[in-house]
C-alpha cells in the first residue's frame, strides 16, 4: 500500500467510502441475513424498506467516485494485480481456514475452482469494476473528444435507455438491473462528466452558497427515497386487481430495487455531491477508507456470507421487536470492524512483502517484458 498516496486523498471523497461500504455490509445483513425475509412486524418492515432504499445508494456511489477520479488517472496494471491478489488471497485463505475447522468441506474439483483467479461466483462487483477499470483508458480518450453538449446529449440518451426503459418495463424493453457492465460504464460517465462539468458550477447552483447547496442535495436524497419507498410500496396494493396493473405494478415492484433505477441514480448523484461539497483533511479518514475493499471481499465471501449470520444468530430470526433494528445496526458495525482489522493486517504482511529487494526485482522484470510487448506508457 502505497502511504504517499492514501495522504493526497480527498478526505470527503474518503468518508463517503466509508459510509457507502458500511451501507454495503448493513444491506447484506438486510438481505443474506435474511432479516427483510424474517420479518413479519408491520411497523418494523416500513422501517427496514426506509433503512435499505437509504442505503442503497452504495454501489452506485462507488462507480461513480471510480469515474469521477479515474477520468483524470492513467490506467495501472499494478492495480488490476493488486485486486486480484487481495481476492484471491481471502478466498485462499478463508477456504483453507475454513476446511481446517471443519466448517466446510470441499472436493479436488471445488479447491481447485475455489483457488482460481475468477470464480464465477462471488465477488460480481469486482469483476465488473475490473472490466471497467480495464476500458477506462479508453472511455477517458473518448470523454475528452466530446463536447458539453455532446456529452450532455449522450448521458441523458443512456439514462432513457439503460435506466428509465428498464425500469417502466420491468426489464423486459431492454434488461439492466444495475449489475451490467453498460449500467457500470454509464454511471463512469456520470461521474467523468461531475469531475469535468462541477454540477455546482452551472448556471442553476452556481448563485447558491455552500450550505444551500448542500441542503439542495439532501432535499433531492431524501425525495427520490420516499417516492421509491412509496412506489414501491403502491404497487403492493395494487396487486391482483387485474392482468395490466399486476403486470405494471410486479415490474415496478422489481425495479424499485434495482440499482438502475432513475431515482436511485439520482438519489446516488445527491449523496455524491453532498460530499463533494465538505472540507476534510484527516489520514484517519483516509486510513480507514482504504480498508473498504478488504471489508467488502472478507464479509461477502460465500463461506463467510453462510456462517457468519448464523453464528451471529440473525439468520432464521423472526424480526418482532423495535429493538432488533439496533442489534443490526450493532453487528453491522461489528462485522465492518473485524474485517477493518483483518485487511489492515494484510496490508501491513502485504506491504512487507512488497518492499522486499527480491519483490522489486521481481516486478522491474515483469513489467520490462511487459513495456516491451505492448508498450505501455504507465503500468506500474
């Protein structure tokens, strides 16, 4: 890990990692933990809906803030190696781990698939941030051919195509749920276009002072919050009534989660400029940001994913209490903490390992040969 760069991080930019991957894990305990699925309280289920279209800004707020800075970077094998030794580092290890206790057992033909560099799996948001990072270089050179008006003209065209569309028609007009490498490249754009193009600098905002804007902002997040919730939530009522409104009320049922959804790309616009508007500096901030992907690969593991909510005894558990609300707050934060300390002691193995003379020589090598195939101008 790479200290000098964690210090020129923007320190907003970095708590709004922090809170999107908290988002990400208190989602899974939603979802896999099977609380949204257990509950049968009325008044705690409107509670839990709210909670999760809140946070459900998470995965979109991570692409964009990846075209937001990537648009101005240079593409570097050694972060694609870098993604790659971490996830398959935990998969490794979680599986020998997890076989020795005796949790798991698996055949030759399992460890083997389980040890490869992609298992087809797990880990979907890695090998679609993967693929993207990988065309980035050239999504940068055609950004920047573009005009204002050109790329204004191509981002709302894509919004109607691989947002709206979907979303009226349940999928079926043209299929993206969020999870697409297309949905991936549009919000890179987005995010190119926020970093080229200050949302706060037009015409409209550029009156507005700081906190106003800032207020804008909360006010836009929390009004596509209640119309998702109250859409999806109408389209409940409306079901069995006949063959059309069950048809349109079942699509926008299912599109109200998806991350495609228009107004969650909005609300995931929102969220990303309200931070854009805070002034921090702190290296705790930055620290603790760059253990995000650790989180992400250790709590969303398939083996830890079934242990760990059994054993933390959410899964199965009616939901009939306020109080559960709290205790799910309390083990979200639990599980974000201990898979914060466990990455940062692979960084700290990691780096070692590193700035060894023989890994250095190692990787002069590698790339040597690699410059000198394909003549890259960065790949370090």
């Amino acid at each position: 890990m790479d200290t000098k760069r964690i210090t020129k991080r923007e320190s907003n930019y970095e708590l709004m990692r922090i809170i999107a991957m908290f988002f990400i894990v208190l989602s899974h305990v939603l979802i896999h933990g099977k609380v949204l699925e257990n509950c049968h309280h009325k008044g705690i289920m409107i509670i839990l809906l709210l909670i999760n279209f809140f946070i459900n800004v998470h995965v979109n707020s991570f692409v964009l803030l990846s075209g937001f800075f990537q648009s101005k970077s240079k593409f570097k094998q050694s972060k694609v190696w870098s993604i790659i030794n971490a996830s398959l580092f935990y998969r490794v290890v979680i599986i020998i781990l997890f076989s020795i206790l005796g949790i798991i057992s698996l055949n030759k033909l399992e460890l083997l698939y389980g040890f490869s560099f992609i298992d087809t799996l797990e880990y979907w948001f890695i090998k679609t941030y993967l693929l993207l990072y990988c065309l980035s270089p050239f999504l940068n050179k055609f950004i920047n051919n573009l005009s204002k008006k050109d790329y204004q003209k191509l981002i709302a065209l894509l919004f109607v195509i691989l947002s709206i569309i979907p979303f009226i028609t349940g999928g079926e007009g043209f299929e993206n749920d969020g999870y697409s490498l297309y949905s991936f490249v549009f919000l890179y754009l987005i995010g190119a276009y926020l970093r080229k193009y200050p949302l706060k600098k037009c015409y409209i905002f550029k009156p507005l002072s700081n906190r106003l804007y800032q207020l804008i902002m909360i006010f836009i997040f929390i009004s596509c919050l209640i119309i998702n919730y109250l859409l999806n939530s109408y389209s409940f009522t409306i079901l069995d009534i006949n063959e059309i409104l069950d048809k349109v009320s079942q699509n926008i049922v299912n599109s109200c989660k998806w991350y495609s959804n228009p107004l969650l790309i909005i609300q995931s616009v929102a969220f990303f400029e309200f931070f854009g508007t805070l002034r921090i500096k702190s290296k705790i901030i930055n620290k603790i940001a760059s253990l995000s992907f650790g989180i992400y690969l250790i709590h969303d593991n398939t083996y830890v994913r079934n242990f760990i909510y059994k054993f933390l005894s959410i899964q199965g558990k009616l939901v009939i209490s306020y109080k559960f609300i709290f205790f799910i707050l309390f083990i979200t934060f639990y599980i974000y903490m201990s898979c914060a300390i466990i990455e940062f002691i692979r960084q700290v193995i990691f780096k070692f390992i590193y700035d060894r003379k023989i890994s250095k020589w190692i990787r002069s090598k590698y790339y040597l040969y690699i410059n000198s195939i394909f003549n890259f101008e960065d790949t370090k």
